[in-house]
C-alpha cells in the first residue's frame, strides 16, 4: 500500500474501514474454503455469521460507499475469483443489513461450458459484471438458500 493510500486508509470512516476489512478478510476466507466446502455451505455459514455479526445501524455506510470499499478490497485478494467476491461481498452487505442477491450465470459456445457470479442489491449490479467480456449468460434462477 503506498503512503498516501494509507494516511486515506487510515482517516477514513471508521465503518468504512471495518467494510473494507471484512470484505478483504470474507473473499479470502470463501477463496480458501471454496475447494474443500460446497457453496451452499459456504453461504449457509455466511448467512448465519452476518445474522450473529450484524453491525449498528448507527454508523453503517449505505450501499453505494459500501459497495466502494468492496471493490477496493478486491485488490487485496489476488487469488480470488467471481464467485468467491460476490459470496464475499454477500457476506458484508448481509451483515451491514443490506439485502443482496447472489447471481449466478451460465453460457455455453461450443464444446465450452462457463460460468459466472456477480452480487445485485436494490436491482443494481454492485460486484461483478453480468455480461463480462461482451459474453452474455443465463442467469440461473435465485435459489432460496442463495438469498439472505
């Protein structure tokens, strides 16, 4: 981190830094666990942990600065990938009382198969792209487990 992103880092608000923090701390967590635990696992806990953790109301950042930090933090993840950002930043906007929904989508060209998870609150895209690179997928139904 380069000095002037630190003294920034450091006069922030405090909620955004706690933002910024956990999402740093969600998407790397999901990333390590994703090989080993299912997914819906994996949202399950989170689900039940931002219930337990949720944050005071008083001081909570609303979607747009939150949905700021998270992006910010990505930079702080460098093995993470869609799915393990959208489930992350699942986990703070849940926690910080925000209802958020876990997208997931599917394209097929060819013989090649791909998919793809981007995180929707308020019916905006916030974390990820719904249609990177130009490439368009099926979104899968919402599951109920899926949403917090």
């Amino acid at each position: 981190m380069q000095p002037g992103r630190l003294v920034r880092f450091v006069r922030a608000d405090a909620a955004e830094r706690s933002v910024f923090c956990t999402a740093v701390l969600s998407m790397n967590a999901v990333r390590l666990a994703l090989p080993f635990v299912s997914v819906q696992r994996i949202i399950a806990l989170s689900n039940r942990l931002s219930r337990r953790w949720q944050a005071r109301a008083a001081g909570t950042p609303d979607v747009e600065r939150a949905a700021r930090r998270i992006i910010q933090a990505k930079r702080f993840c460098p093995l993470s990938t869609c799915l393990s950002e959208s489930i992350g930043a699942h986990f703070v906007m849940s926690r910080l009382g925000h209802e958020s929904e876990l997208r997931i989508g599917v394209a097929k060209s060819g013989e090649k198969f791909e998919a793809h998870a981007w995180l929707e609150c308020e019916g905006n895209v916030i974390i990820g792209n719904a249609s990177p690179e130009g490439k368009q997928y099926v979104r899968m139904p919402s599951l109920p487990r899926f949403v917090a």
